[in-house]
C-alpha cells in the first residue's frame, strides 16, 4: 500500500497511556547507573505478526488483545489478536478492514476501541464475538488532504479521548456507546501524542509534539494549562505515566530531548529530569514501586526505582521494543517489540510479544 506523508513519523513514535502532592525538589539530572541483565527463565517471547502496536489486558478473562496493522506492503487491513496471558498462544483473531494502532478498553472490558491511524478514525470491537459493532472516521484533514491520524485512545466514564496527530492538533471527545463525536478540544499543539486521565486531578493531560503538556477539564473540554517543562528547549514529549500516591507525572520524549520527566502533576513543576536516553513507552506500577521504559534506540527495557530512580533491572529486546502493558495485579509486564522499516516500507521480519515475569 501506498504510504502517506508523514505517517511512518507517525508510527515510528507510536508506543501508543493520588493523594497529596510530593514537595518540589530543584530540578536535576539523574543519572541511571548499570544494572545486572535480567535472567531469561522470567522471559517469555513469540514473534507475533508484522505491525503490532498497542496491548490491553481483559479485566474479566485476563486475555491479552493486541492492536495490529500487519504490513505497510500490499497488505489492507490489519488483525485484532486474542492472547493467553500466560503462554501468549493464540486465543482468537478479528481480521479488521482497516489498519489497527492505538488500543483501549471500556470498564468491563465488553468492547475494545483501537485507532484506525492512516484512516483518520476509531472502531469498536464487541470482544465476546471479535466483531466490529462500529466505526467513526473523522473530517479533518491536513494541507496535503489527507486524515488527521487518530493516535492514542483513552476510554473514561463512556466517553473517549482520541488525540489527532495534526498542526494545530485535536482531541476528539466521542461517546463510547454510540461512537457519536461530542466535542473537539481545538488548538492542542503540533501533534497530540499521549493522553493521561489523572484520578488524583481529575484532569485529561495530553502531551504534544511541541514540547507542551496541557490540562483539560473534562466537564467543559477546556484546555486550563499549558506546560512547557523544559522551556525553550527543543522537545517531542510522547507518553505519560502518573504515581497517584505522590503527585508525579512521567513524560517521555525519545527523540528530541531524549530524557524522561517528573513533573509534579498539580503544578507542572519540574522535580526531576532523568538521564535515560530515548525514552519511548511508559509505565508505573504501584504494586512494585517500579517504573518502566522502553528504549528503542538502544533495544532496551528499564525497570527502575520509583523513588529513588535507581536501574535495578535492564532486558535487552533488540531490536526496537516499544510498547508496554503492565497486568493488574502487578507482576507481569508485557512488552511489544519492532522490527525496523526498509525503504520500501516493509519491515525486517515478524514483531514480537514479550512476557516478563517481575
């Protein structure tokens, strides 16, 4: 298939996302010392299909679905797979007539919702029979005519958030059951990549490719804030992960800035700015008190300390790990791994699912 402008930028970056807030400290860099490789018997790997982006896991069988584009190459529509969250072997697959990226879930986990990126659009799975039960394409379209691609998903209280990847930026509000567009939050940026809802703000935080993090009220869709952590500094912020516990709010930005951000999720204030290099996907897991990066430059995993940002476990998943899901009880992570594009747009082999036992 033919490719359209800007979209491997967009896929390339695709990981696709308390109490009292912690006092502000004086921002500083934290550097991450080594750390011993984890040992592979807590590893389990399986190369899955070409074009894997995002995972959810089940809330009521615990099974894992995995959004997938298949190849860029002669190949239209892409497949939802259905995974047994311990041995990753094949539970069911939903041959879609669209590309799939973006992946998020409603409470019950009855239907799944994944971006349709390329077409500009949403569909809705019904996860007890693998069908698609609906679908809303989006009109805004950028200079060259083309859809605003449909990044990141975020489901919340029926209704969801999906960011467009455009300049200026969108995020539509759409509701989850009839998939009826609500309200468009207008004016985001160049780019919205991440989405975050705050239980402890009550606030939506979308990250954009300006460098900006902003917060909106999600009653009047109103964008309240705009922060620039790093000023004037260039920066591509990506995803999001908060510690309700302590106020923080992780921002990663694995291009420009190459750095991961701790920002005090009240204020914007800028706690900690860590060395981690090419920070891609995300994750805090509150059971473990760890955080989790993907780095998809270096083919890295981090597992660090939530606290003290201390490495205390690295996986090397070469080639290009990137996406994360971490189970709900905590102790299992799951990993999406890349292979690079050639220049015809297709890719070096078959991605992979990667389950780790923490």
């Amino acid at each position: 298939m033919t490719m359209k402008p800007c979209a491997l930028a967009l896929l390339a970056a695709f990981a696709l996302g308390g109490c009292a807030a912690q006092k502000p400290a004086q921002p500083q860099a934290a550097a991450v010392p080594a750390a011993q490789t984890a040992q592979k018997t807590d590893l389990l790997q399986r190369e899955l299909a070409y074009g894997v982006y995002e995972l959810v896991e089940n809330p009521q069988n615990h099974a894992i679905y995995v959004a997938t584009a298949q190849s860029f190459k002669e190949v239209q529509g892409g497949v939802i797979y259905k995974l047994d969250p311990k041995t990753l072997n094949t539970l069911g697959e939903s041959h879609t007539d669209l590309k799939n990226f973006g992946a998020a879930q409603d409470a019950e986990g009855k239907t799944l919702f994944v971006t349709n990126s390329l077409d500009g659009g949403i569909s809705a799975i019904d996860t007890a029979n693998g069908k698609v039960k609906g679908r809303l394409l989006f009109s805004e379209r950028n200079e060259k005519g083309f859809p605003y691609g449909a990044r990141e998903i975020l489901w919340r209280d029926g209704l969801l958030y999906v960011g467009g990847v455009g300049d200026p930026a969108v995020i539509w509000v759409v509701d989850a059951e009839t998939l009826k567009l609500k309200a468009r939050i207008k004016n985001a940026g160049k780019w919205v990549t991440g989405l975050h809802f705050s239980p402890t703000t009550n606030r939506l935080y979308a990250a954009n490719g300006g460098g900006e993090i902003l917060v909106i009220n999600p009653r009047t869709n109103r964008i309240e804030k705009r922060w620039k952590p790093l000023g004037k500094k260039e920066a591509l912020l990506l995803n999001m992960a908060e510690d309700p516990a302590t106020g923080r709010l992780f921002v990663t930005d694995n291009s420009k800035a190459k750095t991961t951000l701790v920002l005090d999720i009240r204020t914007g204030h800028l706690i900690k700015q860590l060395d981690t290099g090419d920070s891609l996907a995300v994750k805090f897991n509150a059971k473990r008190n760890e955080l989790y990066l993907t780095q998809r430059e270096s083919g890295k995993l981090l597992s660090l300390d939530a606290t003290t940002y201390a490495l205390k476990q690295s996986w090397d998943l070469k080639p290009n790990p990137n996406s994360l899901l971490v189970s709900a009880d905590g102790q299992t992570l799951y990993v999406t791994v890349k292979q690079p594009f050639n220049k015809d747009h297709s890719t070096k082999g078959l991605d992979r699912i990667v389950r780790i036992s923490l």
